[in-house]
C-alpha cells in the first residue's frame, strides 16, 4: 500500500519509538518526586521543553505539553478568551479552520462570547480586508491557521499579525498542525503570532502529544486544574516519556524541514501537472499552497467512492477531512471556497510524509488515471489490475 | 566578521615589579586550562601584551565569548587582518567599523605605520581612511581627543591589522598567582560568591562540604558539585572534599544544649576544615559568612567559631548586603544552582532559638564532656574528593532527545 494520507497523522518514527520505550522502561517515575528518580526525570523532562522552546524560539516556560492539536487549539482560544474577557468578548476565526477552532469558537458563545468568520477567496486565503473590517476593539483572540488540513493553503500569518496588532487588542493563535515541520513557524519576531499549537502525530510522533505555546508571558486561564503541573495551566501527571518523544520528533521534523518541502513541492507540483489537463477533475490546491497536501474532485463522484476505488489500486488516499470522512456531508473547507456544485461531493486529498518515493508518486498517477477512466465508464471494474 | 587574532592586555599584573613574568605566565596558564576544548588556540606573550589565536572562527567566537570570565585581563580586543593594500584597508575598515553601532558616536582612525616603504604617509593614509569610513557610514563626527570608536590601524609589510572595539577584562589577579585557600562550601547562595571574590583576587579555591545522609540527599551534594563546576569556570581547578558529618551531627545534638548545637557545629567545621586545610597546604580558610544574616553570624557567634583555630579565616562577603550578594550570585551563574530546595547540613538541625551572643568559654565548657578527636579525624580520613571541572558527562538524555 502507499500512504498518501499523511496529513490524517503520520507512523512514528524508529527513533521516537526508540525514544518512547526507553523513556519508559528508564524514566518512568513522577517529575513532581523529590526523591532521585523523580529529581532525574523531572531534569528530563525540562531538557525536553527546552529542546521545543528552541525549536520554535521561545522560551521554555511557555511551552506546554498536551494531548495534541485539539486540546491545544481549545486550551489556547479558551484560555485566552476566559482570562481575558477585560479586553472584551469578540472572537474573530476564519471559515475554513479546523473543527476543533470553529467548534472551541461556538462553545465561546454560549458564555457569552460573539464570534465573526473571516471569509477567503478560492485559494483558500483569507481576504485581509474582510479580516480589518471584523476586527473590533472588544476582539479577544484571532484564531487563524497557518495551513490548512483539507487543501493546503497557506495563510499569510506575519500579515495577519500585524493586522491584528494594528486594529486591535487581541491575541493572535495560530492552528500551526499542519504547518510544523513542513514550513517556518517561530516567536522570534514581533511578526510571529502570540500562541501556536502543535500536534505530535502529525510529525512521525505519537498520537496523544500536542504542544501549546506562547510567545510570551500571558495571562491564560487553565485547561485542567489540579496539582499545577505545566506552569499551572495544565495539571495531571505529566506524561514524560511522551513528550520526550514529542521534542525528538519536532527536532526531527525541523532539522529536515526544508529539503522535505523542497521535495514535496516538487512532487505537489508534478501532480498538478498531471491532474490540472484532465477532464472532469477540479483541482483545490495549488503551487502556492502547503508542500506536502493535493486535492482535487472529480465531477459527480462521492469522494467515499475514489478512496475504494484507489485502495482496490494500492493507494490509500482520504477525503478532504479525516474528522468528517465519515458523515457524508459537504465539508466547510468546499463550502467556503465555492466549489462547483458537481465537484463538491467529490473530494480527495493526498498528503506526503516520510518513507515516499518518487516511484510511489508515480504509481498514484497511474492508479488515479485508471480509476478516472473506470469511473467514466471507459474500462469494465473487471478489467482492472 | 572574520577575526584573525585577539589582543589581550594585562590587568594589575602590569604594576608588578620582578614577579611580573610570573603572572604573565600565570595567566597564559589559565587561559590553556580555561580552554583546553579549542584545539587549534595559540598564545605569544609581549612584555605589555598577549595574542590569541586560532585559524577556526567558530574557537575565535568562543574565545570572545568565554575571555570576560578569566582574571587578570583588563580588556581584549579582536583584531582583523588585511593585505598592505590601500583598497583592502579602506574596506576591511568600513567592515569593522559596521558592526559597532556607530550612528551618532564620534570618531578617529590612529594609523601606525611599521611599513615605511607604505606609499602613503601615516597622516594621508589617516585622512584616506578616515573620509573613506565617514562617507560609507554616514552619522558619525570625527573627535579627536576621546572618540567613542578609534579605529586602530597598524601597516606591516606583510599585512595590516585592525582593531576597534575594546571588550572590558575579568580584571582581577591571575587565579593561582595568590596561593590557596579552603572554602567551606554549603550549597546555599553566600559561598560560591565568597569563592568567585577570592579568585579574583589570585587565590586558588579548594571547597570542603559537611554531607550528612540521610538528613541530606545527594541531590543536595549533587547542587554543591554543581556549584563547584560553575566557580571553575573562573580560572584553575577546583577540589571539593566531602566530609562525612552524620554522626558528628547527631553527636552533637546529645552532647550539649538545644540552643548552641548550632555553634557547635560550626566549631567543629571549622576544626575539620582547618585540617583538611593543614593537609592540602592552604594558608586560609574562607566562609560566606555575612555580618547580621542569621543567628551563626552575630559578631559574637563568629568569635565563638573563630576560636577553635589561629588560622585566618577570610570572609570576603563580611559587609555585602544579601541583595548585593545575589546580584554577583546571578552575574557568574551560580544562583540558579543555589536556590534549588534541598536541605542541607545546617538547615536540618537548626534549633528553634538559636543563641546568638554564645561564649567562648560556656562553649569549651559544654564541649569538654564529649570526644570529638576520634570522630573527627575518621571524618576527615574518610572524605571523598572531587576534581572540577569534570568533563561534561554525555547525557544518557541526548540519546533520548
């Protein structure tokens, strides 16, 4: 099988794993111990943070380990927004976030909150102008992703920064899951974004490890209270061995991040290329879009259908968005960047990850343009490899 | 910036009468030992100066980065190197001059000139330079007398070097060229900087630690090899020595009242400290102590210590105040280390009330119906010993991160 669907998460890799069974069988004791085995992974533990601090130019006692891009993305806009509510109680998110953003946004607004969608043209890109106008100066948080899971495009986040820094006085986050490792995204200028959110599994990491970071020091309120673990703002035992194994897999993932964009890119366009001059095929994404998503639809099909229909083939691609592949509905992500109504049904995405060759890039073509002509009727199912 | 070499010059050391070379040598001695992991360094003393040198930029950005730590520098600088050639002078003067922030500073070029076959005179080859630098970095006003940025120019036949910035020195004595002293060393915030003070002034520091498990941990001896690793960093090498104090500890509290345990463990310290210092040839013993701090610190407490021994004992932090104290503390590293929690020998067993204005007298008197000697001296047998710095052990993390 060839795994396209790497955007969906990712195979650990051998050293995370490495890093995950030794950290267990060595370091299994409680950080919070006073006694020498705690003392030792408690040192750890910090090391870890440090590394993640590094890597993304902050400082360790802003970085926050967590359960992965969900929780974050809800400890951030929550925490912010909660602790915050001085500064007011609008919410601006743009409307083609991630579920957990959009979902974490509305269940603001049973507490009072008001929330405004940025619109995007049909890149995928939000409209700045849109983004100024929404802006208030009761605007508590701007959540705006980096890139986005179902089609790639890349938002232009120093410009969002400024124009958030410049007409209001609220936090800037950015959903950076798919992003990290793939493209720059650090604090280290005042263009940076104010709080970003990381997920382990998406970078040959572990399902399970998430990182919520912030810029600087910021009043947030808690995602889970207890005995103060994480600065205070998220209690519980902390799971060592895991984000042990997260700050290996983000080091990882920087450390090679830009010759894998470069081949990525080379392999997003090659498939554009191929798909752009076929009949009945509309693609989303673009050249200027994330290196490593593809999507495209093809014209009255349910993308269910092309994902059997590619797996019977030897390829495993999803639909635009693992969370809703299964409800059968017109995703947000379609809806908001105006696909035509015959494509709408009918997207796929294919994502790039570690392990992929240039022959399986190859192989994927020839199986999608099978599949295209299996659909339309031009070759029998029977006849099929 | 490609530094080609760095020009150190000598701090007090250059008053000193025939005993000068001692302390150049000294000095070159600590700088070898303070960076034993460049590989390629070389050192040539001059009668007014040193220089440094290492073909590898990333050892020259280690050396810039690492000389404000060594005693007996009073200031360095880099020098660069370019052709005798008016067109690479003019550049490599523009280029040097562009990593200060020169905007709005005053300015002087000082050229000397070895190379007399030079074309141009000292006073041309000034103004060249000079106007050449002012029109390429514009807002800067040529003074004369005390510029802020003097740009030292100095023509060989072989080459020319360059020199502006003047980075300040340790000061201080050459650690070493003073002798050596024991410190007693507890883990807590005053006796790192008692040590920093005292190898400043030429004095080599070796450390002596009370450890009493299991009233202390070895998280808490572990803090204090810490600590001794960041004072080495200072210049020389640094021996701590571990005394077994458990059972002297809870000998004591038998022995005589509540209130002066705490004198007489200081007493007792101080006897062990001034054999162990008798053993290893140290001419002082040296305390953090600091007039007023705590109960062990009156005046009339440190006369009851003192007298257990005619040795001097140096206690360079007698007047600091404590925020004076963590300023140095923060400045050399060793705060971070110092607050960590544990507790330590004095901490475990200090009385509620503490007597403050102890006697002498009261006190041998007290001490008269218990047998320290034999304790003491299998303390003292016993003590382990330490050499810092340590090479930095490979962390079983790094395999994990």
């Amino acid at each position: 099988m060839i795994y396209l669907d790497h955007s969906a998460t990712t195979k650990p890799s051998a050293e995370v794993m490495h890093t995950f069974i030794q950290a267990n069988e060595r370091y299994y004791a409680n950080p919070a111990s006073l006694h020498e085995m705690g003392v030792s992974v408690n040192n750890l533990l910090n090391r870890s943070r440090e590394q993640v601090a590094g890597l993304i130019h902050t400082t360790p006692e802003h970085v926050i380990f967590t359960s992965g891009g969900s929780e974050s993305n809800n400890f951030l806009i929550k925490g912010l927004a909660r602790a915050n509510t001085h500064r007011g109680k609008h919410i601006v998110v743009s409307s083609i976030e991630h579920a957990s953003v959009l979902e974490t946004a509305r269940a603001l607004e049973h507490e009072g909150f008001t929330v405004d969608y940025v619109n995007v043209d049909r890149h995928g890109v939000v409209d700045l102008e849109d983004l100024k106008a929404k802006l208030t100066k009761d605007t508590v948080v701007v959540s705006i992703m980096h890139v986005n899971n179902e089609m790639g495009a890349i938002q232009p986040i120093a410009q969002i920064a400024q124009i958030v820094r410049d007409n209001s006085r609220a936090f800037y986050h950015v959903d950076a899951v798919q992003s990290f490792g793939k493209l720059p995204i650090q604090f280290n200028d005042d263009l940076g974004p104010d709080a970003i959110s990381i997920s382990g599994h998406k970078i040959n990491g572990l399902k399970g490890t998430g990182i919520a970071a912030l810029r600087k020091r910021t009043t947030i309120e808690p995602i889970i209270h207890g005995g103060g673990q994480e600065m205070g703002l998220r209690s519980g035992t902390v799971a060592v061995p895991q984000d042990v194994a997260l700050a290996k897999a983000a080091r990882i993932a920087i450390e090679n991040q830009r010759e894998r964009a470069v081949k990525y890119a080379a392999w997003r366009n090659d498939i554009h290329a191929f798909l752009e001059p076929m009949e009945d095929v509309h693609v989303l994404s673009s050249n200027d879009g994330a290196p490593h998503i593809v999507s495209c639809s093809i014209r009255g099909l349910k993308g269910e259908v092309i994902v059997n229909a590619m797996q019977r083939a030897g390829v495993i691609v999803s639909t635009s968005s693992a969370c809703h592949s299964k409800d059968n509905q017109i995703s947000h992500v379609v809806q908001a960047i105006g696909v035509p109504d015959d494509f709408a049904r009918g997207v796929i995405r294919m994502s790039f990850g570690e392990g992929l060759t240039d022959a399986d890039i190859e192989t994927f073509k020839q199986a999608f343009a099978q599949v295209v002509k299996q659909v339309r009727g031009e070759i029998k199912t029977h006849e099929m490899a | 910036m490609k530094w080609h070499e760095i020009l150190v010059r000598y701090g007090e050391i250059t008053t000193k009468g025939r005993n000068r070379n001692q302390f150049i040598n000294r000095l070159r001695d600590n700088i070898k030992a303070t960076f034993k992991d460049l590989d390629d360094m070389k050192i040539r003393l001059e009668r007014d100066r040193m220089y440094i040198r290492s073909s590898s930029d990333e050892e020259m950005e280690q050396l810039i980065q690492r000389l404000p730590d060594v005693f007996g520098i009073q200031s360095f600088s880099p020098v660069a190197e370019c052709p005798t050639d008016l067109d690479a002078m003019k550049a490599l003067g523009k280029e040097i001059v562009s990593t200060l922030d020169y905007a709005g500073k005053s300015f002087k070029v000082n050229v000397k000139r070895s190379f007399k076959r030079f074309p141009l005179e000292t006073y041309e080859l000034n103004r060249e330079l000079a106007s050449y630098v002012l029109t390429e970095l514009p807002g800067m006003t040529v003074e004369m007398k005390n510029p802020d940025i003097e740009l030292r120019v100095e023509v060989r036949e072989e080459a020319t070097y360059m020199m502006v910035d003047i980075i300040p020195g340790a000061a201080g004595l050459p650690v070493g060229s003073n002798g050596k002293a024991l410190l007693l060393l507890s883990g807590g915030i005053d006796s790192p900087v008692a040590a920093y003070l005292m190898m400043k002034r030429g004095v080599t520091v070796e450390a002596i630690h009370f450890f009493s498990p299991p009233f202390t941990s070895d998280q808490s001896l572990g803090k204090v090899k810490e600590l001794c690793q960041i004072i080495s960093k200072f210049g020389g090498k640094v021996k701590l020595h571990v005394i077994p104090f458990t059972e002297i500890q809870q000998t004591i509290q038998q022995a005589v009242p509540k209130n002066v345990t705490m004198t007489t463990t200081r007493r007792l310290m101080m006897k062990i400290s001034d054999i162990v210092r008798s053993e290893t040839k140290c001419k002082a013993l040296v305390t953090g102590e600091n007039l007023g701090q705590v109960a062990s610190q009156t005046l009339d407490s440190l006369a009851a210590i003192n007298a257990v021994t005619n040795t001097p004992i140096l206690r360079p932090l007698i007047t600091y105040d404590k925020l004076e104290i963590i300023d140095i503390a923060q400045k050399i590293g060793t705060y971070e280390t110092s607050i960590v929690p544990f507790e330590d020998c004095c901490t475990v067993f200090t009385p509620a009330n503490p007597k403050t204005k102890p006697r002498v007298e009261k006190m041998e008197y007290y001490e008269s119906f218990t047998d320290f000697d034999e304790m003491i001296a299998k303390a003292v047998r016993n003590r382990e010993i330490h050499t810092f710095p340590k090479k930095e052990v490979v962390s079983d993390f790094d395999d994990l991160l």
